[in-house]
C-alpha cells in the first residue's frame, strides 16, 4: 500500500483549509455494479488506491484495473461464506478514526492502520427480492446486507474525514469534483451531503426489512417503519405559499408518475398531482374509450363512447362550466380530432397512453397545459395502504380496491332492473366509488349527467346531482334524466333520497342497502315502479 498515516491530511493549502480531504485510498463494495469500474478507472487515475471485495473486485480486475483485496487490508480471509468479510476491527479503524483527534491518528499509526478516504458502497438487493410473491424466507434473509451498511453508517458517521458514495447517479459528480480540485480533494460540502444521502438509504433498508418481517406476522403491525423518496420539486403546494413535493413510498412497485412523460407545459402542483391520481384511477376502471374530468379531487364529467372525442363530449356535457381548467385522463391516445375539441377550452392537465404526432402538435400550442403521456396504469397493488394525515400521526386502512360483481348485488324491487338499466346503474356506480362523499351519480348511456360530492347530506347530494344537470342542459335535462340511474356511495338512511331522485326521472337506483329503514326505500321505488339495487358494499371517499 502506497501512505502512511504520518502523510493523512498533512497538505496544507486552500482546499485543506475550507474542510476539504485528500482521497488517496477508496473501498468499492457494491451490489449493483452499473458504471462501478468507469467510476473506479477515474480514481484510479487520480492515484486513488482501490480496495475491494468478491464479486466488485473481479468486476474492477476484469475491467483492467489493480485492485487490493479488503481481506489483504485486513489481514483476514472472508468466512461463513462471505457473511464475514468486512465485519474487522482494522477496516472499520480506518474508517471511523477522527483525522483531528491525535490520540486517534497515533493509534493507526501503532496499528500499522492506512485510513480510508472514501467509501461506495451499495447494499444486497433486499427490496426487490422481497417483490417477488413467491420468495422464500431464506433467500430473503440472505439478501439482507450486514457489512454493507455498517461500513456506510461508519464512513457516514465519519463524513468529517471520509466521503461515502450509495448511489452510481453520484459517481460523475463525485469525480468531476475531485478532478477540478486538482488534486483529489472533496469538499466538507460535497460530504456532509454524500452523509445525508448514505442515512437516508440504511434508514430506507432496515424500513424495508422492519416492513417485511412485520407484515410477516399481522397486517397492521405495532411497529411500522416507512421510507419514502423524492420523486419531484412541485411548483407550489395546495396554496401558491406552501412548498411541496411528491414522495413515493420505497416499498412500493411504482409510484403516481411511475411510467409517466411530461411532453409539454408548466411544472406540476402539488392540486395538479391529486386531480391526476384521482383522474387516472377512475380512466383506469373502463374498458371502453374513456373520458374523465377532475376538478378539485371530484370527478365532474365521466363518459365512455365509441372513440376518445364521443367520449370527451360527452363527460364535458356533465358539468362545462366545473370542467372548465380541469385535470383530463384518456384510456387511449389522442387524436386530432379530440385534440382541436380540447385546444378550444382550457385544460390543466391531460394525460392519455399516447398523442398522434399532429395532435400533440395542435396541444403544445398552447404553453401552459400540462401534457403527460403514461405507458401503462397499473392497478393499485393489494398490499398497499392508504394512509390519512392527521394531527400528530396518520391514519391507515387497506385500499378500497374491491370490485363489486354485478353477481354479488341483489334485486330488491319488485320491478327487476333491464339490462340497460343494469348497464346505467353499473357505470353510475363506477364513478361513484370515485367521488367524494356523500356521494352520488346520476347516470344514462354511458355518461354522467350529475354529480353530487361533498355534501353533509345525503339528499343534499342528490338535489345538487338533479340540480347539476339541470344547469348544464337547460330544457333538454327533463328528457335526460327520464329512465336515468342513480348511484349512492351509502345507504339512504331515509326515502327522501330516492324519492328525490325519482322525481327528476331516475327509473334504476343502486346503493349499498343496510339502513334500518331500508324497506322505506323500497318501498317508495315499489309504489312507482323503479328498480332498487343492494351492492352490499359502502364506498365512503372522506
């Protein structure tokens, strides 16, 4: 090995003097190897010795490069087939001794110890080991590192006298550092964040492996540790004051952009990103060509049609003028003709699995939109949980992701729904799960015709619904709503509900049934011949 302790930070000068270190020996140790021997050429180039261990430091030879085995620095071959490799008094010596601590330095020197400068580490792929459903608990403890984070944890500790490196997207810069310094020397800066970065990712690892071990045992365990990472700076929050991000939890698969391109358009808000979610999961539920239209978390137009533009028109006729600036989300791509109707109002945002390029052209003429293309929607997965913040903790459920089978509802009028009547109520009822309660959806032809959310009460939910349609569509609304279908998110806890809709037209209404005054309801669709469905689930959406 080529210094001596004597010579550890001896150099002074200018970068010595604002903090700056001399990296002149390095330990690589990673499991994911991407651009690991590029990064390793360059420090070498810079006189940087390399230590390494197993697979990393056959990678690094193979790659040309002179390497000294840790076991060499340590003077102990690995054992327990490799779970014992880095666990050594002597490596982590020169890894956590204070470079201003005399006592310290003399130690090393007594000890024939040469520090490490700099740390790269990454760690056994628990995570995505864990992903797979069929993985068995031994391979899953194998994957989860020891050394690997014990060495981060101890350079990180040490940032003051080692720099540590967890992350190949931090190679380039790392090097271009040290290559402008003239000299290999890394700023206090550069390492205090590298120290940030490295706690971060243990303290993302042990939460996984918590999660996983916990989940083991119950669902809603006593203990839950959740990591999450930054996905995107958002342009403001809910108010244009707020600061905001997006995070993605770590132990999810995918995220709410996972997939997605930004084509066009401003930066997205904090608003922006919870209308797109709530847009995309309803889109998500339609097979046919789909139109949803958000407006502050609400769905306020939702259609289906023989193509993209019958689809838009006829979610927009809901409710123009709430559509008006709305969050809009396509099942399948864009073509022109969709896209002259769309460049004709204003739109936040729009979102679709693919533009034709002379549609994508007519929407970036207009530069505020935000236009996003997604490969795919996945569904949500089962595991995941939806959790609600409240003051001084967070609420947490499984995901009201259960579908309601057309098999599992009963008929419990004594006028039995047709099948377009089944087909109405089974569309209201899609778009109802999506909104927020109490909520209710009123129905025909593959369209919305009113929306009622938010409100205190039930009836008042449905009178803003009728209301709703009324306004949008002048004289014809009449015409609509006769033979329409009514969804309720809950129960009607008394007849008025169904007996208001039924009034404005409604001939089919599907609600979840269990108020004790349930045969009321009935009762009153009984006497006017209209058709009652029990689904025999609530969809609350607080």
């Amino acid at each position: 090995m080529s210094d001596t302790t004597a010579d550890t930070n001896s150099e002074v000068d200018g970068a010595e003097s604002a903090g700056a270190i001399r990296v002149r020996r390095a330990l690589i140790s990673v499991s994911d190897k991407t651009g690991v021997a590029d990064f390793a050429r360059a420090l070498a180039a810079l006189g940087v010795e390399i230590l390494s261990t197993g697979g990393t430091a056959t990678a690094l030879r193979d790659a040309g490069l002179e390497v000294t085995d840790v076991s060499e620095f340590t003077g102990q071959e690995e054992i327990l087939d490799g779970r014992v490799k880095t666990l050594h008094p002597r490596l982590h010596a020169a890894l956590l001794a204070r470079r201003d601590e005399p006592a310290h330095m003399d130690t090393l020197a007594a000890e024939a110890i040469e520090p490490i400068d700099l740390v790269a580490v990454n760690l056994y792929p628990f995570e995505q080991t864990v992903a797979d459903e069929d993985v068995d608990a031994r391979t899953a403890i194998e994957n989860i590192d020891i050394g690997g984070p014990t060495m981060i944890r101890a350079a990180a500790k040490n940032h003051e006298g080692v720099a540590v490196v967890v992350k190949p997207e931090a190679y380039d810069a790392v090097i271009a550092e040290l290559e402008e310094s003239g000299g290999a020397w890394l700023s206090a800066t550069t390492r205090h964040w590298l120290a940030n970065e490295a706690f971060a990712q243990t303290a993302r690892y042990d939460a996984a492996i918590s999660r996983w071990f916990s989940m083991s045992y119950e669902d809603f365990p006593e203990h839950l540790a959740v990591a999450y990472e930054k996905v995107l700076d958002l342009s403001y929050g809910e108010n244009p004051h707020q600061r905001a991000a997006l995070y993605s939890d770590a132990s999810a698969r995918s995220h709410i952009l996972s997939r997605v391109q930004k084509l066009h358009g401003k930066a997205l808000s904090f608003n922006n990103v919870l209308d797109l979610d709530a847009a995309r999961s309803l889109c998500a539920d339609f097979e046919p060509p789909a139109c949803v239209i958000v407006k502050h978390n609400n769905p306020c137009g939702v259609a289906i049609g023989d193509g993209l533009a019958e689809a838009h028109r006829k979610a927009r006729a809901c409710d123009p003028m709430s559509a008006y600036g709305g969050v809009l989300a396509f099942n399948r791509p864009i073509d022109v003709e969709l896209a002259e109707e769309l460049h004709a109002t204003f739109v936040e945002v729009v979102i679709a699995p693919g533009y034709d390029d002379e549609a994508l052209a007519i929407l970036q003429q207009k530069e505020p939109i935000r236009i996003l293309s997604e490969e795919e929607h996945r569904r949500p997965d089962p595991a995941e949980r939806d959790y609600k913040r409240v003051q001084g903790g967070v609420l947490i459920q499984e995901l009201d992701d259960q579908a309601d089978l057309r098999e599992s509802m009963e008929a419990v009028t004594q006028t039995k729904p047709s099948e377009a009547q089944w087909d109405d109520m089974l569309f209201a009822w899609t778009v109802c799960r999506r909104v927020r309660s109490n909520a209710i959806v009123i129905a025909k032809d593959g369209a919305t015709l009113g929306i009622g959310a938010g409100q205190m009460s039930r009836v008042d939910s449905v009178r803003l619904a009728v209301e709703k349609c009324r306004e949008a569509r002048g004289q014809e609304a009449g015409a609509l709503l006769a033979e329409s279908a009514l969804a309720s998110d809950a129960y009607f806890p008394f007849a008025d509900g169904p007996e208001l809709g039924i009034q404005a037209g409604v001939t089919a209404v599907i609600q979840p049934g269990g108020s004790i005054r349930d045969d009321e309801g009935v009762a009153a669709c009984d006497a006017l011949g209209v058709a009652m469905v029990f689904t025999r689930h609530r969809h609350f959406r607080h």
